[in-house]
C-alpha cells in the first residue's frame, strides 16, 4: 500500500490498539495523530484545549493531519478529526480511510475502565451520563464517520479477526 491508512471512530473504538498490531503486520510505521501532536506541540491535547480552545486545537489538528499526506504508514485519527473543516474529505482523498464501529454500548463498556481523568471530556461523568454522552457525540459523528472506505463491525470480533478483515480488504483492492 503506496498511501496511508487511516484509522476513524469514536474514542476506545480501538483505533491505537489496532493500528498497532495492523502496522506490525504490514510492516509499516504506526502514527497516532494525537501522539504526533502532543511531541510536535509540547503539551497533552487537554492543556492546549484549556489554553487556546477547540477551534485552535481543530486547526492544528487539521495542519498536522495534512503534514501526513503521503507517508506510508498506519494512522489513527483522534475522534473527532473527521469531523471537523474538509478532514475525512481530505483523508478520503489522500488514503484509504477505515471506520472502526461500535455501539454506544459497546464504547461506554470499554471507556467505563479507563482513566476517565485523562480524558477531561468523560471526567465527573456517572454511568448512565457517559451512555448518554457516548450515545449523542456518537450520533453527531455517525455522519462524518460513514464516508469511510471501509467500515469494520467490531462487534463480537477478535483484534486478529479485523486485521485480517483489513488486510483482505487491502489485498483485493490493490489488484
């Protein structure tokens, strides 16, 4: 594959997870775009939003997504890349994009473990809040998200399973 490989989806779709082991397997470099940020910017994703706000973070996120253009390697957007400016556009344009699904409830099972602190937007949120909050930005998204190339069910799949899934998929459409 001559052009990158996007990953897309909500927060704990997998998107790092995956990209790793998908960019073991295909011998490529692995990015994640947040990662890239964060080292080029100096500071976590949360300070520059406390600092400068969304729409500066959205632009920067959106120049850093486009210094990408070209690079052959395996790359998993923050959540709501796509969804802001022309970005899926561009990603569409620029790679092949992959939509990392999963239902509201299969996201918040997976969000309700983690460090909710480190992610300032589910912080103080109970149970039923983060179902509710998942439930609505998923919505949002689910617009932006579906003009992926390829979109992957995650329900009830093994990480090996949607790899394979993947490179299947990349393997028929490079003939």
């Amino acid at each position: 594959m001559e052009t990158p490989i996007f990953l897309i989806g909500y927060m704990g779709s997998g998107k790092t997870t995956l990209g790793k082991k998908l960019a073991r397997k295909m011998d490529m470099p692995f990015i994640d775009l947040d990662e890239y940020i964060v080292q080029e910017i100096g500071m976590t994703i949360p300070q520059y939003f406390q600092i400068n706000g969304e729409d500066k973070f959205r632009a920067l996120e959106r120049q850093y997504l486009h210094q990408l253009a070209g690079k052959q390697a395996i790359i998993s957007t923050g959540g709501g890349t796509p969804c802001f400016y022309d970005n899926m556009a561009w990603i569409n344009r620029h790679g092949l994009s992959i939509y990392l699904a999963h239902s509201p409830k299969g996201l918040w099972s997976r969000l309700i473990k983690t460090d909710r602190e480190s992610r300032p937007i589910l912080a103080g949120k109970s149970p039923e809040e983060l179902l509710d909050f998942i439930t609505e930005k998923l919505a949002e998204r689910s617009p932006y998200y579906s003009q992926a190339q390829l979109s992957i069910n995650q329900l009830n799949s093994k990480i090996d399973d949607i790899v394979n899934e993947i490179m299947s998929h990349i393997t028929v459409a490079s003939r």
